[in-house]
C-alpha cells in the first residue's frame, strides 16, 4: 500500500511539474528556448521583405547551379565529369551574354573555381528554358549523389527566386544574398548581367 501511495505521490508530482513546464513554456512564447544560431532557413536565406503580387509571378527559365570544393581535387574532378556528362547529354552550347533571367536555348557557363555572385564556393551554371525543366531535374537527381545542386526558377526578382522559391539538391548552402537583386529586373533579355545568378 505504502509502495502504492509513494509512486503515485511520484506521477502527481511529475504531472504537476510537466503542466507547470508547458504552462511557462506557452507563457514565455518564442523567448523560452533560445534560437541556435545556422540551424533556421532564415539564418541561411533571408526572407525577402519586400512586396510582390505572387498572383502575376511568372516562370520564364530556371538555373542549375552544381556545386563543389575547388581546393578537393575529388570534389573538382567529380563537378567536371558531371558537367561534361550533362553539356553532351543535353547538346549544350556556351551562354551567349548573361543568360539570367530570359535566353532563348539551354545553355552553360564556365566552371567558376572561385565564389561568384550569390555563390559561396566553386559552381558550374546552366540556363534551363521551361520546356527542358523535368528531363533536366531527372538527369541531376539520378546522376549527382554528391554533389550540392540548386535550382531556382527565374520570375525577374532574383533574391526570392534564389531564396524562398529555390529547390536544393542534397543540402542548402549558405548563398550571399547581398549579390542577389531584389527585383523587379527586366524579363525579356533586354538587360544582361555579367553575374551568374
């Protein structure tokens, strides 16, 4: 009996202290557990503050941009082979000018084996029209298991397309979104930038 009322006495005193928690947890909001520091998308990415009507949002090309180490001659090696592999598979002639947000073929740029733009480490770049979206997203997904890839859709307003709108390949890496445009920029290959974005 007295084994009994003592563990009972337990499980009120450890319900009773676990509704006390919930209690000032739900209190205390957001200011209970502190936030770590690079484990939130928003340490990486900013969200984009300004204004936009997503109902006029248009896809007019997407980019892949694979990543790797310059300094790891395997990471080099691997992100080359792989390249080569996707300019044969897919005939992919050099860009002509930018290629940012509007060209009329699929394209590639060079192998940068430094950060450029918003990319923090080496990257290779392809320009994608919409209509060889899916085959292209299939081929990256079969064939790069180790590398990082990012695609994200050209609307005209680069910070969010590189951000909120972007899909990743293996991982996020942390991009330099002070590169990145807000946006409105011209979507009809008026303007052309020498930043691969």
């Amino acid at each position: 009996s007295w084994d009994l009322d003592h563990s009972l006495s337990k499980m009120v005193k450890l319900l009773f202290f676990l509704v006390l928690l919930i209690a000032v947890n739900a209190h205390l909001g957001d200011h209970a557990i502190p936030k770590q520091p690079g484990v939130y998308f928003e340490d990486f990415h900013p969200v984009s503050t300004v204004p936009f009507d997503p109902t006029n949002l248009k896809y007019y090309s997407w980019h892949i941009h694979t990543y790797f180490f310059a300094n790891d001659p395997n990471s080099t090696a691997m992100a080359s082979q792989l390249r080569n592999e996707f300019i044969s598979a897919f005939n992919v002639r050099p860009c002509a000018g930018g290629c940012d947000t509007y060209c009329p073929v699929i394209c590639h740029w060079e192998l940068n084996l430094v950060p450029m733009g918003p990319h923090p480490i080496g990257s290779w770049g392809i320009y994608l029209p919409l209509e060889h979206f899916v085959k292209a997203v299939e081929w990256m997904t079969i064939r790069s298991p180790k590398l990082i890839v990012l695609f994200h859709p050209n609307s005209g307003y680069p910070l969010g397309d590189h951000t909120e709108r972007a899909l990743w390949l293996h991982q996020k890496l942390p991009l330099v979104t002070s590169a990145l445009d807000v946006g409105p920029i011209p979507t009809d290959g008026s303007v052309q930038s020498t930043n691969i974005v």
